[in-house]
C-alpha cells in the first residue's frame, strides 16, 4: 500500500488497519513455519506497510500537538 493512499485515511481508520496487517503478519509467520508460505516475500511488505502506517500516524499525532 503506497503513503499516499495511507495519508487520505483519518488516524482510527490507519490503526483498524495496522491491526489487521498484524494480524495478517501473524498468520504469515505461522504459515511460513509450516512451510506453506508460498510467497515468502509477503512477509517483508506485511511489514513495511506497518512501518509505514505507525509513522503516518505519529506525523499526524506530532502535527495535532504543535
């Protein structure tokens, strides 16, 4: 997911999201231990947009106190 389709979302919207891209990442985790993880590159960007969405959020919360 690209920051700026992120940055059009209100901060309750990036945090329902950030939790089911954990989620997400929790179940790629446990396929990928099984070995059923086909792209195992899914991993790496579950992770990045979870990056991305917690610093789009403290922007904004940084913002909202000066």
């Amino acid at each position: 997911m690209k920051a700026s389709e992120l940055r059009e979302l209100d901060v309750d919207e990036l945090l329902r999201k950030k939790a089911e891209l954990k989620d997400q990442l929790f179940k790629l985790r446990f396929q990928h231990e099984l070995g059923q993880l086909e792209n195992a590159a899914k991993v790496q960007t579950v992770r990045r947009d979870i990056a991305r969405i917690e610093t789009i959020v403290n922007e904004i919360r940084a913002k909202a106190k000066a």
